[in-house]
C-alpha cells in the first residue's frame, strides 16, 4: 500500500514507480543507517513515516504526477470516427405514470427526515420538488435512487417497487441523478467524465477489460458520450480537464452523465445553484428540450422564478412533510407554501459611513496556470469595519482572487503581486502563517468533517488557539452558539447529517472559531433557500460590529450588494 501511496495511487506506472522507489531506498537504508546509528534494527519504518507525513503534505497525489508533467500527452480518452451506437430504450406515452412514491418514510433513529411522502410523476413532464433546506428534499432523492433505504411505504417505477433495490440496479432501470454537490473526476477530461455515466449499458465483464478487450464497446462508451457533450453545448471543452470548468459547466457536465446513462426519468439536485442568469436560462432551454424529446424531469431547486417559469407541477415539503402539490401559479398562492419557499424581504443592512484603517490590500495581483492567466493585475482595499463584495460570471476569476489572497492556490497556480494585511506584506507567507495572523477563508464546499460532531468541527477552527487556555476557546464557542442557536441544539449530532444551511454555519462558525479579523466566504449563499440566504446574509452583515471585515465571493449579487460597502465586479479576470 505504500509503494502505491509513494507512486501514485490514480496511475498503474505510479505503483511500479513507488515499489522501485521503496525498494532501493530500503536497500539502501538497512545499509547506511546501521552504520550512523551503530544498531541493528527496522529503523527504516521511521524513515517511511516521515516520508509519509511529508507525501500527504505536499504530494498527496505520490510522486509519478511530477514525473508525468516532463513526457505530457494527449487526453487518452477521444472520439472515435464512426461507431455503432449503445442501443436506446424506448421512451413511454405522454401522461404515463413513470414514478409513483407512496407514503414513503425514512428516519435515522428517532429523526424523521422524510414523513409519509406522496407524489407521482408522468412521462414527459417536469416536478419541482421545492421547500426550506432541511425539508427532505434531498433525502427523498435518495430513496428514490436507491443511496438510502425506505424506512416505509413504498417507490414504483414502470410499475415495479424499487424501494429495496441498489442503486445500480435502479440506474440499469432507467434513473439517472445529478448532485446537490458537484461529485467529477477533477483530473479527468470531460469526455471521460462523462462517459462514466455509459458504464452500466455495457456487458464486457471486469476480466475482459483487464485484459484490455474491451475495445469496441469502449469506443462506444466514448461516442455516446460526445454525443450527449454536443447536446448539452460543452462540445469546445469536450478534451478539457473537468476540474478546470467552471461551475456552472460542472453542473452541465454532471447532466451529460447522467443522459450517458440513457434515462427516461432524470433527477436534478439544485441544477441552478451558482449559474449566472444566462447560465440559467440556457440550463432551463435544455431541460425543456429534454421534455419534448419525452425525459422526465425531477428537480429540487431553490432559485424560485427559474423553478416557476419551467415546471408543471411543484410539491411543497417542510420538515419532511409535504405541505402542498399542484400547478405553480396555485402553489404560489397557497400562504404556508409562500411562508416556506419565498423568504421575501429586505435584508439588515449596518453599513460603514468611514474607512479608518485599511485591514486588507491587493496591488498587481496575476495568476497564472500554466499559460492561462486566470487574474490580471487585480487591486482591491478591505478597511476596518468593512462588507466588500466581488462579483461576477462563473470563470471570472472569483475564486483564484481568493486562493491568492489566501496562500491557497493549488500547485499549478502561479502567483505575483502584492498582498498585505493590516500593513504587512503577507505575498510569501505560507497559508498556515496567514491563518495565525487572523485570516480565514471559508470555502465554497464547506469541507465539514462529516463523521465528527458539530462541536468536534467548531473547536478545530481554534486549533492554533487552544495553547492560550481552554477558556480562552470555550468562550469562542459559545459566541458561535449565540450566533447560530442551531448550531448548539445539534452540537453533538455528526456534521454529516446536518441540512444544507446548517452545515454553511459550521462553515463560517468554524471560521470565527479562529477569530479572524478578515473573514473570506466562497459562495455562502450557495444550494440555500431564500429564507436561509436572508439568515445567513443578517449574520454577515451583525459580524462587524464583532470587529471582523469580510470579503465575499457571491453568484447571488442582489443580496451581496445590500449588505456591501464597496462592490467590485470581475470579468475574464
């Protein structure tokens, strides 16, 4: 397993590599290390630990990508020329009841998160399955793709009960998915990406394509795949890096995959969520053109006039109860539907009339990947006291913006220019050493540790804190719990069963932990419903009276700019 871990884990060559590696360097060291030491003994297992450590610091992908970057390649995946197709199911009448969910139950332990929900969907129509994060939206998706077991009731498709079968059982059926967090292969190219999604249509067993005999049908994986690329319009990045998309092409990407997999009925889990207006609007023509050619659509989303102007039908869900079903314009008039989903209403805005001191400045500042130069002479002033707001398209620029300031840009990032912060210069200082000084950076994808508890996930962001007394962060934590009451009520429940906006407050509430004096926040709005947004925009907007200035990325530029004293807009970087 280490020599793997050494080479590289995602490449065959990367494992030979690391048992070569290994295995001189044992030779080697049984032969020098008795003679420095004077003893006899394993006193290599030292050595590989800390050689260990320092791979998961700086090269968690081993070492064989390093050496991989001096003979570059093409993408191994590609288009064949003509290809016979991957055989096509038929698709069923308009108006056939396609999905039935009756009375369907899940609960983890004595939570119940999805209560005896009923709903139906027809062949060729769209469901917006909408309500309150934490409603059991998603929940509900994953019974219906088999990722969790009913507790009750019952889930027919075709008019067979799938409740108990796995989900690749339920995808060879006819169900394709997308996630609510974008799930790629970031390293892989968008072709190969979505090829995945072909896999099971395939009958060449795991001998054969060890054995590299699986050619033919591999080519027609590869076909269907650059076929559904052209029908969702990523053609141009067909070769391109899934990781270098921007994220409303991941999202786009994510369905192309799921097509891949020849679907009659497609659940979408908050499609929109992050796309600029056009973006959505040319995300929304694409589910209409998928209708007519007789998909079946179910979709949960928050962005409520996109949801509005594309399905026939909503159903309502609240603390895991459907409250209400029908035709939008009669869901919108329905009040306990608008209570839940509309969230309408200016948001607390305390502005600063004075800048008395500047906490963050940004002179000059270019990124470069490789030959893509991501950012061009970027300037921006955070002062004390301060909300300040940078905007803009998916691909701007938004978020290398960050990372820079941050120290955090991956290893292919290339950065100059000037940083400082409450006047000194921080341009070379590790990330670590920024953090300490009272920076902080609360990432897009919130990366909870899901496993842990709320209060276990809170108290490592004070971990450079706890030498100054465990009083000192205790009092910390419970400033977070007055901030987000929630966060205490589930301070001992895993971060991983949390809702959507719960866990954007563990996010930022981890990020106070540290007490920052700038605060950095990646999209805080992202996948949240619009009474949430409007909660956690009031706590934005409460934190400076606490000392702390901000500086945020966000899609959602009406709420951003209401609170904001300084806006900044970005575009092509």
């Amino acid at each position: 397993m280490f020599m793997a871990v050494v080479g590289g884990v995602s490449h065959v060559w990367g494992a030979i590599l690391g048992a070569m590696i290994l295995t001189v360097l044992q030779d080697y060291l049984q032969t020098l290390l008795p003679k420095l030491i004077g003893a006899n003994g394993n006193f290599e297992i030292i050595v590989f630990g800390v050689v260990m450590v320092l791979l998961l610091q700086y090269a968690r992908q081993g070492v064989w990508p390093f050496v991989a970057r001096i003979f570059p390649r093409g993408p191994r995946a590609h288009v064949p020329d003509h290809k016979e197709p991957l055989p096509q199911r038929s698709k069923p009448a308009t108006g056939e009841r396609l999905l039935v969910v009756e009375k369907a139950r899940k609960q983890f332990g004595g939570l119940v998160a999805v209560n005896d929900v009923s709903f139906e969907v027809k062949a060729s129509e769209i469901i917006g399955l909408i309500g309150p994060n934490g409603a059991g939206k998603s929940t509900t998706f994953n019974l219906v793709t088999g990722v969790l077991q009913a507790t009750g009731g019952a889930i027919s498709f075709h008019g067979e009960r799938i409740e108990k079968l796995t989900s690749r059982e339920i995808v060879k059926r006819g169900i394709g998915r997308t996630f609510q967090h974008v799930k790629m292969l970031p390293g892989m190219t968008v072709l190969g990406n979505v090829a995945i999604g072909a896999h099971l249509r395939g009958t060449t067993g795991v001998w054969r394509s060890i054995a590299r005999l699986n050619a033919p049908e591999e080519a027609r994986r590869m076909s269907e795949a650059a076929k559904q690329i052209k029908r969702v319009g990523l053609e141009k990045h067909i070769y391109s890096e899934a990781g270098s998309l921007a994220l409303g092409q991941q999202r786009i990407l994510e369905i192309a995959r799921a097509l891949c997999c020849d679907p009659t009925l497609l659940l979408l889990d908050e499609p929109a969520a992050g796309l600029r207006y056009q973006e959505k609007l040319q995300l929304a023509d694409l589910l209409r053109r998928l209708r007519a050619e007789g998909m079946s659509i179910l979709l949960v989303e928050h962005d409520m006039d996109f949801v509005m102007n594309l399905t026939d039908r909503l159903v309502v869900m609240e603390f895991g109860t459907k409250i209400a079903e029908g035709l939008p314009k009669d869901v919108q008039k329905d009040p306990a539907s608008a209570r839940s989903i509309s969230g309408r209403g200016g948001i607390m805005t305390m502005k600063s009339n004075a800048v008395t001191s500047l906490i963050l400045e940004v002179e000059g500042l270019s990124v470069r990947y490789g030959k893509v130069e991501a950012l061009h002479d970027g300037k921006l002033t955070v002062g004390a006291g301060q909300i300040v707001s940078v905007i803009g398209p998916n691909g701007a620029g938004k978020l290398t913006l960050l990372n820079a300031i941050m120290g955090a840009l991956p290893q292919t990032g290339h950065a100059k220019g000037i940083v400082r912060y409450l006047s000194e210069d921080v341009s070379a200082l590790a990330i670590e050493r920024r953090v300490s000084r009272g920076m902080c950076l609360v990432p897009e994808k919130r990366e909870l540790f899901a496993t842990m508890t709320v209060e276990d996930n809170l108290v490592l962001g004070a971990y450079r804190r706890k030498r100054a007394g465990k009083r000192n962060y205790l009092d910390q934590l419970e400033h977070v719990f007055r901030l987000f009451p929630r966060l205490k009520e589930r301070r001992k429940q895993a971060a991983g069963t949390l809702s959507g906006d719960e866990r954007q407050m563990l996010a930022v509430g981890r990020a106070l932990m540290g007490k920052p004096q700038l605060l950095m926040l990646d999209e805080p709005s992202l996948g949240l419903a619009p009474l949430i947004v409007k909660e956690i925009f009031h706590i934005i907007s409460a934190l400076r009276q606490t000392g702390v200035v901000t500086l945020l990325i966000e899609q959602n530029a009406r709420a951003a700019l209401q609170i904001s004293d300084y806006g900044y807009v970005l575009e092509t970087g």
